[in-house]
C-alpha cells in the first residue's frame, strides 16, 4: 500500500471514529437510540453526501474488518446475557426464536418473491437475513427504554439467537441455492451444512471460553496488571474463537462468539466489572465505525429501484409479520398487551443483515453464478438496506415515544441493601408486580440475591451514580436497608434531592436515630421498634398477626389509586357489587384524610383505595380500578 493510500486511510478511520462518539455523545443527550445518529452519519459523510469518508478505500479488507467488529459486538451483547434474565418470560422468548424466527423468515421471502418478482431463492436469503435484529440495534434501544426485565429479556435472547440463526441460514442457502445456478434443490445438504456450521461455532465458543475462564481463574495474572490483563485476555479470546471458527466453516465464527459470550457471561470471572467496562467501551466504538462504514456504503439509487414493491416489503415486515409473530410467541404469558405491542413495533435490523448482505452482493456482481446476478446484486442489498434503514429510523428512533405511549417504562422500585431484610422485601414487592432492583456492593451477597432470581445492579449506594446507572431517574420508590445508619441518611436525601422519588424510606438500625432521621424529612422504619411490634401482635393480637404473616402468600393488602373512568361517582355499595369474591374495602384516602367509607360514599378519580383479601382477589381488584398499575 503506498504512502499516500495509508495517510487516506488514517484519515478515514480518524474521522468514523471522532463522529460515532459524537454520535453517542448526542444519543445520550437526547436519550435515543445511538444507531439512529450513526446511520444518519454514515449517509451524510459517505459518497451520496459530502463525500468525506469513502469505504471504498479499505478495498477487500473491509469484510474482514467488518466480521472482526461483528464478533466484539456480538460477544459483549451475548456477554450480558445472564441466565437470570433468561428466567424472565423464557416461553416466550424460546417461541420468538423458533416460531417467531420461522414466521418472519417464510412470511418475508413471500412477500419479497411476489412484491419484487424475484426467484425463491433470492427471496429466502432476504428473508433469512432479516429475520436478525441483533445486539447492535437492541442494546442501545434498552440503554435509554428501561422496560420489564421480561420483555427486556425477550428482546435481548431473540437479538443475540436470531443473528446467529440468521447468518448462518443465510450463508447456507446462499451458498446450496442461489449459487447452484438452478440445479436441484438438496434438503439434506442444506441442514447438514446448517448444522455443520452451528456445531462449529458452538465447539470453538466453548473450548475458547472454557481456555479463558481456566486461565482467568487459575493463573497467576500478575497482581498489578491482573484487570488489564484479563481483559485483554477476553477479548483476544473472542477474536480466537470467532476466527477459528470462520476459519473451518463460514459464518461459525458468529456462533462461536455468541456462545463463548454467554458462557463466561455467567461464569462468575474474577474481575468481570472491568471486563464489562472496557468491552463496553470497545464495542462502542467497533460499532460506530460499522455502522457508519456500512451506511455510506448505501446507495439511494439501489432503494429507489425497488419502487413499490420495496415499500410494500419494509411495511409488511414492520407492521404485518412483526406483531403477527410477536402476538403468537407471547400469547399465554405474562406479556401485558402495551408489552406485546412495544415488542411488535421495536424490532430494527441491525448489523448482521447489512453486513451479510453487502459481502453477498458483492459475491454476486463478481462470480455472476446466476442469470442477472447484478440485478439480484441490487435487489438483495436494496431490500436488505431499505427495511434497515425504515425500522432504525421509525422504530429505533421513536423508540421511548412508543414506550411511553404504550405505558410499558414500570416505575422502578430501588433496595439498596441485599441482606436478609432487602431480600426479604424485594420478594414481597416482586410478588405484587412491582420491577424491583437491589443495589449491593459485598460479592458474597449479589451471587446470594442472584441465585435466588434477583435483579441486583453492583455498587456503592450512596454514589449519585451508581444510583443513576440502577434506574433512580426513574424509580417511583427507593428504600434504604443497609445495616449501616450514615449509609441508608446519606441514600434517602441523595433519592429525594436528587432524584426527587416519590417515597423514600431508610432503615434506622439503632432506634435513637429514627427521631433524627425523620427531623430531616426521612420517612423511617426503625428494625428494633418493627420487631417489638410484631411481638406485640403475636401477643395481642395472634389472629391479625398471624394474618398478616400470610400476606404476600395466600393474602393481600394494597393501596392504588382510582383512575378506571368508568368507576368515578361509583359508590361504595355499586363497586363492591363489581369486586371478586374474596375482598373488602378497607379504607378510602381522599385529600390526605382517610376513613372507613359507608355504602353512599361516591368515589371520585384520585381517590385511594385500600383493598384487603386474598391475594388473587386483590389483585383482579387492582386491574378493576387503576388498569396502569399493573401493565
């Protein structure tokens, strides 16, 4: 390469990279999603625009470049991939890539064989491409959409499966259909080359993980440079591993890194907040540099050439077979329908699709295996980039609008504690429905809440910013349970000053501050005083105590506030008549009074109703008055 060829490359790179951070830069800004800006970047700098990065420049070195960033991104999203999440909704997220998968890839080639008139195996290549959405346009969608760790999960599993699936079906039947130039179909040959390349990248993923977390465990790393070290040694294993794999079988090499990311995703590695930290970093600008790289590659006059056809396609993707398949892979499960819905319609391809499909072009104008290979050529990228470009732009980028408008952000509700005491709430608050994190820095008892199906961000309580990280911008309750008193202060004015919570409750663990405590406006639950009162009960009172004891397992008692249109100037007689059997109406606040209501009293919206019964009554009761409480 000659002088002037590498200065034009520094610069290139120089410039993708200093615009993809200020791409992230301005996504965090404006809390969307960052492969929005980095799309819209790499269209205005690339040759359609002001022309100052040209991708052509990397000449055949950029398919490797692009894998190779592909890999770092795929292993830092399967890396976070952890098995408790995979506990949340797992039916559903089994059916979105099996049935869903099979839904999206037949329903698409269809669509694509008769609104683009092209051969079937064209159409099933296009269709098995986009059935990926992928890492690259879901995390960032879930960096700024804090939604139900259950659809979370969802989204995350089917990105990170789906774009393994999808590289490699597409690989297989790009390679036995549409390049056998019209020679017969081999179903046998097409799932032994599907599994072959499946297999391989699930054996290299795991012997390289299995290498890492045998050295990361059992080797002496150096004690100065050890989180260095093991760093470098992740992620030197991802590259291994991804390239091994593609080495023996093409695209394996995607499997490879998916699998290698969840396994030591989940195998509790010394040092692993490091290791998330500097892959973070990494794949934040691997992927700005992808998606920049691929987007100035596109063409306006290839996604003109489709006409109608193409338009037709990108809409019946995004707003036929999407929730079609979504509704059936989430019918029976917890999915709330605002869930199912923000599921239908945030679901982008990202960087798999765009990727596969340019190496395939490119394949197509230069080998020409079939008759009019460069209109295929045309066609597969075309399409491919038009149903990128419409659901990143409308889908990624309207992300928290359609969120908010379909009321599925829970408020979240903080614990920072995860001893006895915050384990023991969280169980309750989860039980009734609420999306509950716990903050805790002591390892022995993140791995305990984690082992029993807790949500559990790490990191020190009082620091503003580890409380942002763990959701406080949006929590509706944060509860303050450390065993030490100074802590749970410190948390409780940091939520309300700075955070403005609705409810903020701390822990006293020595009764003499409690009057302290609340001098300073905390709300507080002194544990000496809890317990003498629950003594108290157990001798006064053994049948309330005892009652109360059950609440949360067969029993229930729950405030919410009236918001159902349809029951305001209800009275009490009228709405006992519409409540399941099983539950009273204990008590009703209205303007800061509360009272026992009588029969005549007519509710008004913003009342608060206090139900008590059996837990599943309560709960129907809950649905009936404020259906946004539980959605």
């Amino acid at each position: 390469m000659s002088s002037g060829a590498g200065a034009e490359l520094i610069y290139i790179v120089a410039a993708i990279i200093g615009i993809g951070v200020v791409s992230q830069v301005l996504a965090d800004r404006f809390q969307v999603p960052s492969v929005l800006f980095l799309l819209s970047a790499g269209i205005i700098v690339g040759p359609v625009g002001i022309g100052l990065v040209d991708p052509s420049s990397f000449g055949t070195a950029l398919s490797s470049i692009v894998g190779l960033s592909v890999a770092i991104i795929v292993f830092e999203g399967a890396f976070h991939l952890k098995l408790n999440k995979l506990r949340e909704a797992p039916s559903a997220q089994i059916r979105l890539v099996t049935i869903g998968a099979l839904i999206s890839l037949v329903g698409t080639a269809v669509v694509v064989h008769f609104a683009l008139d092209t051969s079937w195996g064209l159409s099933f290549v296009i269709g098995s491409l986009l059935v990926a959405t992928g890492p690259t346009v879901i995390t960032p969608i879930l960096s700024v959409v804090a939604v139900r760790d259950r659809v979370g999960a969802a989204l995350e599993t089917e990105g990170i499966v789906n774009d393994v699936t999808a590289a490699i079906l597409a690989v297989v039947i790009f390679n036995v259909v549409v390049l056998s130039g019209g020679e017969p179909f081999a179903p046998v040959e097409f799932v032994s080359e599907f599994f072959n390349r499946l297999g391989t990248g699930l054996i290299f993923g795991l012997i390289v993980s299995l290498v890492i977390w045998y050295v990361l465990r059992y080797v002496d790393l150096s004690r100065e440079n050890a989180p260095q070290n093991a760093r470098l040694i992740v992620l030197a294993g991802a590259l291994i591993a991804y390239g091994a794999a593609d080495f023996f079988a093409k695209e394996a090499g995607v499997a490879a890194v998916a699998t290698a990311g969840i396994v030591l995703g989940n195998a509790d590695l010394p040092y692993e907040e490091r290791i998330e930290e500097f892959k973070g970093d990494i794949t934040l600008v691997v992927l700005s540099f992808v998606f920049i790289t691929l987007a100035a590659l596109l063409e306006p006059a290839d996604l003109f050439s489709l006409g109608v056809g193409g338009v037709v396609v990108a809409l019946t993707v995004m707003l036929l077979l999407r929730p079609l398949l979504v509704f059936i892979s989430t019918a029976g499960t917890q999915f709330t329908r605002g869930e199912k819905l923000f599921v239908s319609f945030v679901g982008p391809r990202g960087i798999i699709p765009a990727s596969v499909a340019t190496l395939f072009a490119l394949e197509l104008q230069q080998t020409q295996p079939i008759p009019n290979s460069g209109a295929a050529a045309t066609t597969l990228i075309g399409t491919v980039f038009l149903v990128i470009v419409v659901t990143v732009v409308f889908e990624a980028g309207f992300a928290r609008h359609i969120a908010e408008k379909l009321n599925v952000i829970p408020m979240r509700v903080l614990i920072i504690g995860g001893g006895k005491v915050g384990r023991a709430l969280a169980a309750r608050l989860e039980d009734r429905g609420e999306n509950v994190v716990l903050i805790e820095q002591d390892e022995t008892m993140i791995q305990t809440a984690r082992d029993e199906g807790f949500t559990v961000h790490r990191g020190d309580g009082t620091d503003t910013e580890v409380l942002r990280a763990a959701g406080a911008d949006n929590a509706k309750i944060v509860v303050a349970a450390t065993g030490d008193d100074d802590a749970n202060l410190l948390i409780a004015q940091l939520a309300d000053s700075k955070f403005d919570v609705e409810t903020v409750i701390a822990r006293a663990n020595n009764p003499d501050n409690v009057d302290a405590f609340e001098d300073l406006g905390v709300r507080t639950i002194s544990s000496s005083l809890s317990t003498a009162w629950a003594i108290d009960n157990v001798i006064e009172r053994p049948a309330l105590s005892n009652w109360m004891t059950e609440l949360g397992r067969s029993g229930d008692v729950q405030e919410i506030e009236v918001t159902a249109k349809d029951l305001v100037g209800k009275t009490i007689a009228e709405l006992d008549d519409t409540l399941p059997n099983g539950v009273l109406i204990a008590l009703v606040g209205r303007d800061g009074d509360t009272q026992v209501p009588d029969e005549g009293f007519t509710l008004q919206r913003g009342d608060h109703i206090t139900f008590l019964g059996r837990k599943e009554a309560v709960r129907d009761s809950i649905d009936l008055c404020h259906p946004q409480q539980r959605a």
